[in-house]
C-alpha cells in the first residue's frame, strides 16, 4: 500500500502552478524627504543610493522611481507624499517601503506610529537603509519607536533654539525673518555688499549685531508715504508716483499696491520691529476621524495679527512723538475699512464676466469700476445699473503703459456679448463650425498635438531610462573602487562625467514637463443641445453661477478698443487654442509713458 501523500501545509506552496522559487521578488519602493537645502544635509541622491543598495541585498526589485519630498518638513505629514503611499500600499502596487534612516518617515513620533501602522495593515515591510529593524518583531518596532522618538527630540530641540534666537532678537529691539536681511531705504553698512534674494548675507564686524541703518535719500520717501496714506490719497497714486520716479524695492522689483502695504505695515522706518502674536502662527483643524492637529497659518497676515515693539536701529524721524503720531494716524486708516464683526463675508463673484475679460492691447486682466455716482444711473435691487460698471484693463490702471492706451468695456456690452454667443452655439452650425473642412482641420490639428504629446511622452521614458542606467553605472563605478578595480582618481573623473550628463537630462526634462504643463486645455465642442441647456441655466442664474457657466465654455473674451458693440469683443471658446498674447515692446511702454 502506497504512503499516505505528505499533509498540505508540508508542501511547496505555490501560486497559479508555479512553484514557490519561482516566485517573483518583492517590490520596492524608496521614499526621500529633504527639509530644506542647506550644507550638512543629506541629498536626495545619497539617500537613494543607500536604498537602492539595501535592496539590492535583500533581492529587492525596485519597481517606480524614487518618491520624493524636497523641501518638506518631517513634523507635517499632510503636505506630504505619504498619503499617496499608502494608496498605493491599498492598492498592493508595493511591499517594501525602504527609507534612508527613520527621521526621513517623520519627526512626529504620534502620527509616524500611526501610519506605519496603517502600513504595515496593508501588509508592507518598512525598513531603513542605515537603521534596519525588523517592524514584524515586538524588538523591531520598539527599536523603531525609539528612533522616531529620537527623531522628534531633536525636532523639538531645534524648534527650541529658534524661539529663543528669536526672543533674544526680540528682547534686543531687532527684526526677524526677512526683515533682518534688507529693508526698503535701509542698509547694512558702508563695506558690505548689497543683500542679494536668495543669497546669504555677507556680514562684517562693523555690522555684525544686524542693525541697518536708515539711507538718508530715503527718509522723506517714508515720511511723503506716511503722510499721505494718513491724509487719504490713494493708495494706487502712491505707487504711480514710486513708478515716475523710479523708486524701487531692496531686492530690484518694482514695488506695487501690495508691497507698499508690506513696507509700510511693518511700521520699520517709525522706529518699530513687530513679532507675530503666538496665536495667529497656528490653527488648530478637525480631521475626519475627530482627531485634531495643528497647522501653520498663512504668513499673508493683516496688521492686526502683530505686537510691535520699541526698535534698535533708527527711525527715519528724529522725534519719537511724531513717529507715533504719524504711525497712529496710518494705523487707523488702515483699520477704516475693515469690518471685525463681518466673518461670513461673501467672496462670490459680483458679475458674470469677472475673470473672463481681457486687453486687447496687452493681453492682460481687466477690474471692475464703478462711475462716477453724480452720473449713476439708479440702482435696481440693490445693484448698479450694468451701463455704470466699467471693466477697464488693469495693467494701464496700474502704471499707464499698455500699448492699447487701457481699454474699457461696460457690464452691459461684454454680458450681451457672452449670451450673444451662447444664443448662437445654441442654435446649431451657424457659422459652419461643424462643416466638413472645419471639421477636417480639426482632426488635423487634433492628430498634430497628440502626436506632439506623445513624442514628448516617449522622450521622458528615454530620459527616465538614461537617468536610472546612470544610476547603475554609478553604483558599479562605487563597487569597483571598493574592490580596487579602478584608481579614486579615475572614478572621480568618471563620476564627474556621469553628473554632468544627468544634469542636462534633467535640464531638458524640465522643460519638456513645462511644455505639457503649459499646454492649453482645449475642449469637444458642444453640440447645439448642451448650449441650449446652458443658455436656459444662464438666463436664471445668479452672476457667481453664470461666471461659472462662463468659464466652463469660454476661455477669454477679448476686448478691443471702439464703440460698435458688434465689434467691441470677440469670443474665443475653449474648443479653440488662446489667442496669442501681444508683446509688449519697450518702445510701446516709452510711447504711452
């Protein structure tokens, strides 16, 4: 009598009828999280190269290219990519997650915990290149704890020695932040080269403590600023007269309305440092599950948001008295118009056309006013009649050099318009948009720019292909020097020449991925019932749900000078490319000027 066969749970297992050595490897993903640029971090590609080597020893197969968090910040995890890891773990698309060291996953040790929790419940092993625990063992994941603990300790330390730099600063009568770098009309001293945006500060003994000092030319710029924001003037001649006499900003740039707002907000040149008020640096946020979390608010802050305190360096007036007059008059201006009981303010849209209207001149956006109100019309329901509203161009609002001299249209002619065109969509191929030639020079256009699109595509994977067999011959020029094959010196050189061809691959990558995000999203055209749909919600929509309607089927109305409402704009619908945008020359700008 034959033996009994061997008991199931004894047998090779296999999948499909394939024994299990011939089973396919892991997959691998790595993850990279840098903080910020500075000398001592570890970059991207050392991290990924110590990943890559950890699975290439544990048999591996690294399946996607490495994902990514530059410039994040391991304390916030909702900016970050790790949501998108763990739909992809959901999904089964990996089973290793291969990390530099701990600190790389997450410097809050709470929510670390908590999704490598979520991790490993969708079966996923988590390990680390230069700290590799086993997470399965009860040792593991205490070791791994105590790494993610050690991580937010020295999180909390730097956190630690940053508020108290900045108290220090504070206590002293000196700015933080941005403002200790350059000041609009301040300087550091008479040696030190000018600060340069996004360039570290040079600094001598002389000027070591950080105290600018006030550029004499400039002081009556301030007080001429002060002065005639208090009087009433308006904010938009202020900045007009800046433009004529070719005052600009310490970084360069032309300053308009809302940097003027931020020089003289600061209160700097009255004698003043402000500090942000600890509550107005945090929100605190519910998530779905009730848990809360703290988040950094916008650093786009009113006045109100700050404590301002006695400076170290000097106002640009001697007395201190008129400095806080002058500053209190400022102040309550500033204070005028704002409503502190109105919290529900409506943000929606006033006009149906706002967003949608653009210069023919030079292409730019066009802002709504209202006439004068000695020559209004009477309102109707609260609104002003659509034959006061004017959409004028902004650029020429701003600083009189649009070459078309700032063209206008009213409320009344650009709606027309909009439903004119609307009405005759509705109305089927009017003017043989759906003929046989158009509709051949469609597909014609159509076929070129998906070709286009896809030979952009096919050279990404080319340059994607080139990078990562870069990345290997790298790592065999690494192997070789370990196992004395070929001189430092020669490797260093061949190194050199490898990094010099991935930088133009990614150079070219760069632009090719701008061009596809660059293209123009162009839409099916709408057959005359889906108009027809449209028209009828348009003509009972409210105007914040007729822009929307709008910017679903129209891309720009583009607005020309004249009077002849048959002539004043033209339509260009979203089935159709932009039109091209007309170069301003600086013989237009001298011209209008």
């Amino acid at each position: 009598m034959s033996p009994a066969p061997a008991p199931i749970r004894l047998r090779p297992a296999a999948e499909d009828g394939i024994p299990a050595t011939f089973r396919r490897k892991k997959r691998g993903v790595i993850y990279v999280r840098v903080s910020i640029a500075r000398a001592d971090m570890i970059s991207p590609e050392l991290q990924i190269t110590a990943a890559q080597k950890l699975a290439d020893a544990n048999d591996i197969d690294v399946v996607i290219e490495p994902i990514m968090d530059l410039g994040e910040s391991g304390r916030e995890f909702e900016d970050r990519k790790i949501s998108e890891i763990k739909e992809m773990a959901r999904n089964k698309e990996f089973d290793v997650l291969i990390l530099w060291i701990w600190s790389r996953f997450g410097r809050n040790l709470r929510e670390s915990l908590q999704h490598l929790d979520d991790l490993l419940a969708y079966g996923i092993e988590v390990r680390a290149a230069h700290e590799d625990f086993d997470g399965k063992t009860t040792i593991g994941r205490f070791a791994i704890a105590q790494m993610l603990n050690i991580a937010e300790l020295e999180s909390n330390q730097k956190s630690d020695m940053w508020k108290s730099a900045i108290e220090r600063r504070k206590n002293r009568g000196l700015p933080h932040g941005s403002a200790a770098r350059g000041k609009f009309g301040y300087y550091r001293c008479d040696t030190c080269p000018p600060p340069e945006k996004g360039k570290p500060v040079e600094k001598c003994p002389k000027c070591k403590e950080g105290i600018l000092n006030p550029i004499t030319e400039y002081c009556p710029i301030y007080v001429k600023l002060y002065s005639d924001y208090a009087e009433g003037l308006s904010v938009r001649s202020m900045v007009l007269w800046l433009r004529k006499h070719k005052i600009v900003n310490w970084t360069g740039r032309e300053i308009d309305a809302g940097d003027l707002y931020s020089i003289l907000d600061t209160g700097f040149a009255l004698g003043f440092v402000r500090y942000t008020l600890p509550e107005e640096l945090y929100t605190v946020i519910t998530r779905d599950d009730g848990t809360t979390k703290r988040k950094r608010k916008s650093a786009h802050r009113d006045i109100t948001s700050y404590l301002y305190y006695k400076g170290k360096h000097k106002a640009v007036i001697d007395d201190e008295v008129e400095c806080e007059r002058l500053w209190d008059a400022y102040v309550a201006r500033r204070l005028s118009g704002r409503d502190n009981d109105d919290k529900n303010h409506d943000h929606s849209a006033k006009y149906s056309v706002s967003g949608v209207l653009t210069c023919s001149g030079c292409g730019g956006s066009m802002h709504s006013m209202l006439r004068a109100k000695k020559v209004q019309k009477p309102w109707v329901d609260g609104k002003p009649d659509p034959r006061d509203v004017l959409f004028r161009c902004t650029r020429h609002m701003k600083f009189k050099d649009c070459p078309g001299n700032g063209v206008y249209v009213t409320l009344e002619t650009a709606q027309g318009a909009a439903r004119q065109y609307l009405v005759e969509q509705s109305e089927g191929d009017a003017g043989g948009a759906l003929s046989v030639a158009s509709r051949i020079e469609q597909v014609q256009a159509d076929a070129a720019k998906t070709f286009e699109a896809n030979a952009d595509l096919v050279r990404l994977k080319v340059i994607d292909d080139e990078i990562a067999e870069l990345r290997r011959k790298e790592d065999k020029l690494t192997d070789a020097v370990l196992d004395e094959l070929i001189s430092p010196e020669a490797a260093r050189r061949r190194k050199a020449e490898y990094e010099t061809q991935k930088s133009a691959l990614r150079e070219e990558s760069a632009l090719i991925r701008k061009r596809i995000a660059d293209q123009p999203v162009i839409i099916p055209r709408p057959g005359p019932d889906a108009m027809a749909s449209a028209l009828d919600v348009f003509d009972v929509a409210d105007p914040d749900d007729q822009r929307v309607i709008l910017k679903k089927l129209v891309r720009t109305i583009r607005v020309h000078r004249g009077r002849d409402p048959e002539t004043k704009t033209t339509v260009y619908p979203m089935w159709v490319a932009p039109p091209p945008k007309p170069e301003v020359t600086q013989k237009d700008v001298d011209t209008v000027a």
